[in-house]
C-alpha cells in the first residue's frame, strides 16, 4: 500500500511538471509573439516625434479615480499623454 502511495505522488509531480513547463512555454511564446508585433509601435514619452500621423487615437480606459479616493495616476498619464497627441497634430 504504501509503495502504491508514493507512485502517485511521483505520478501526481510528474503530471504536474509537464503542465508547469508547458505554461511556462505558452507564456514565453506569448511573449515574444507580443513583441514582434509591436516592435516599432510603442513609443515612450520622449518619442512624440517619432510617433507617425494618424487618423484617429485610442486611449484605453480605466478609473479616473481610485477606490479610496485619490487621482489615478494612470488615468491622469492616459489623459495627458492623448491630448499631447492632439494637440501635435499626431492624431486628428
């Protein structure tokens, strides 16, 4: 009985070793999919002269302020960074 007992646990880890390799293959994969897409198509803060005229923007929402209150900052960043857009004749 007791031999039974370990040759699941070793089952039980091997089992579990596989699944935990291959998400850690699905995620590095994910990954670098992510950033062959959009290599080129992220800018930083200092790039706006790098960034190309479009037609139309999008800003990705989220909540202006914080459950307990207070400014949320990326909102605030999202906002700022848009109307920069804007107002660079960036996006129309």
């Amino acid at each position: 009985m007791i031999k039974n007992v370990g040759g699941r646990v070793k089952h039980c880890l091997k089992i579990f070793s596989i699944v935990f390799l291959l998400f850690v293959l699905a995620w590095g994969v994910s990954v670098l999919l992510i950033l062959g897409v959009t290599s080129g198509r992220v800018f930083g803060t200092d790039e706006l002269a790098a960034v190309p005229a479009q037609r139309a923007g999008v800003v990705l929402g989220c909540g202006k302020t914080l459950p307990n209150g207070r400014d949320n900052l990326y909102y605030l960043r999202r906002i700022a960074a848009a109307a920069e857009l804007y107002r660079s004749g960036k996006v129309r």
